[in-house]
C-alpha cells in the first residue's frame, strides 16, 4: 500500500466573492431549486435545506411547518454569512403569517433578512404600480382563501381568484404548461393590471414571457418574486424574466 504524503502545492483559496442565498424548501418541494438554478448568475450561490412535511396541502398540515422553520434555518451553511433566506412556500407564508416566519427563521440566524412569496409578490406589484390582481393558484379552495385575505390585507383588490383544485405538492409541480397558460388566460380580466401565479411548486417561471405578451400586463410567480427580492438583498441585478426584473428589487428591513 502506498505511503500517503502531504502534497508540496500550497493551498490557495479563491478569492473572489460569492453572494449566498439559503433557502428553506418543502421536503415534497419539486421546483424551487430548478427555478433557482436557471435564474441566479454564476456569482450567486443558493444553498438550500429542507422542513418536513406530508400532503394534502391545507391550511392545517401549513401550519405545522412553523415548528420546524428554526432547525432547518440552523443547518443553512453555518459560520457563513447569508444574503437573504427565502421560505419557499407561498401558501404557508400567507397562513403562518410573515412575521412569524421570519421570527422563527432569524431565532436561528439573527439578522438576516428573511424573503416569503407573497411578501415578495406584494412588493413586486408596488415596485411595478399595480393594485388590483388576478390570481390563480394550483390549490384546493380552502388553501387559496388564505391567499385572497393575505393579498386584501396588504392593500391590494383581488379581481379574480381561481384555483386549479390539487391537494398534493409534488401534482402541482407537474402541471403542464399548457393547463397554466390557459388557466392564466382563463383567470384574467380587464381590470387586472398584474397576474399572480401562485404557489412555489407550479413551473410556471418558464411561461412568463409569453403570458405578459399573451395578456399584455405584468405576471408575477412566486419563485419569480423571491427570487427577484432575495437578489436585492445581495445587491445584484440580472436579467430576468417578465416585467418585474426590469425595475429595481425591493428590499424593506
């Protein structure tokens, strides 16, 4: 057996800098890392963990991932600074509440800046100057009620709300892009200024392009909102897709 020697090539460590998100995903979650992969340029790193959860996804079984948001907040690469952690959830966020969520998630890592879908959607629809919105989400309709109120209490009219009636994660992460086109097309009216596309689970960051040169208004995903908002904590601008990547990210304390 050969003899294992300490190598004579002294170790040099890269210097160059890297913006760290983290994110904390849905253990059923399917899309939020691959939207994150696309979009993110090669100076921004997403590091991601996971909460537990089971299906169906209902305001109850929601709730129930409060409990674990600070644990999986504590295994997001400790000793190294985070940029922003976004909670990859939409549904979640709106019936958990977002102060909650963060509370939950700085416990474990005080001070960074903590990103929700629809908090991030809101803002969103501020930085682009709409207030009223259509929305459609893949969910049953006891899970996209939350939603309604959440976006009602924020300032914001709902014009329309339509739901695509799934119960389980892991189905609307596989729903064709042919349902959310015309589902898009479906919910929409002509007092929408924007389109919110629900739900950190539908692939529908790939369709937005062609839904706002289809409908000619602004659509906004979660993934898309979270992404965008996370983006501005670490202070870089890329091109991204839709409208929204086209005006500065929003980034409150």
């Amino acid at each position: 057996m050969a003899t294992v020697h300490a190598s004579p090539v002294a170790v040099r460590l890269d210097p160059r800098p890297v913006h760290r998100i983290g994110m904390i995903a849905l253990a059923t979650d399917l899309t939020s890392e691959r939207d994150a992969a696309r979009l993110l340029p090669p100076e921004v790193a997403m590091h991601t963990t996971r909460v537990p959860f089971e299906n169906p996804t209902t305001p109850d079984t929601l709730r129930r991932l409060a409990g674990g948001l600070t644990g999986a907040a504590d295994l997001l690469v400790p000793g190294l600074d985070l940029a922003a952690i976004i909670f990859s959830c939409t549904a979640a966020s709106a019936t958990i509440g977002d102060a909650a969520v963060r509370a939950a998630i700085q416990t474990a890592r005080p001070g960074v800046p903590v990103v929700t879908p629809p908090d991030a959607a809101t803002q969103a629809f501020a930085a682009l100057g709409v207030r009223r919105i259509a929305l459609l989400t893949p969910y049953l309709p006891e899970t996209t009620a939350p939603m309604v109120r959440y976006f009602q209490a924020r300032g914001l009219t709902i014009v329309a709300a339509q739901c695509l009636g799934l119960a389980d994660d892991r189905e609307m992460a596989r729903v064709a892009p042919q349902t959310i086109l015309a589902a898009a097309e479906a919910v929409d009216t002509a007092d929408a200024e924007a389109v919110f596309l629900s739900c950190t689970a539908l692939p529908a960051l790939g369709l937005i392009d062609a839904l706002e040169a289809t409908l000619g208004k602004p659509v906004v995903s979660s993934n898309q909102a979270s992404l965008w908002q996370a983006l501005g904590h670490a202070a870089v601008a890329i091109e991204g897709p839709g409208r929204l990547f086209a005006v500065p990210a929003s980034v409150p304390a």
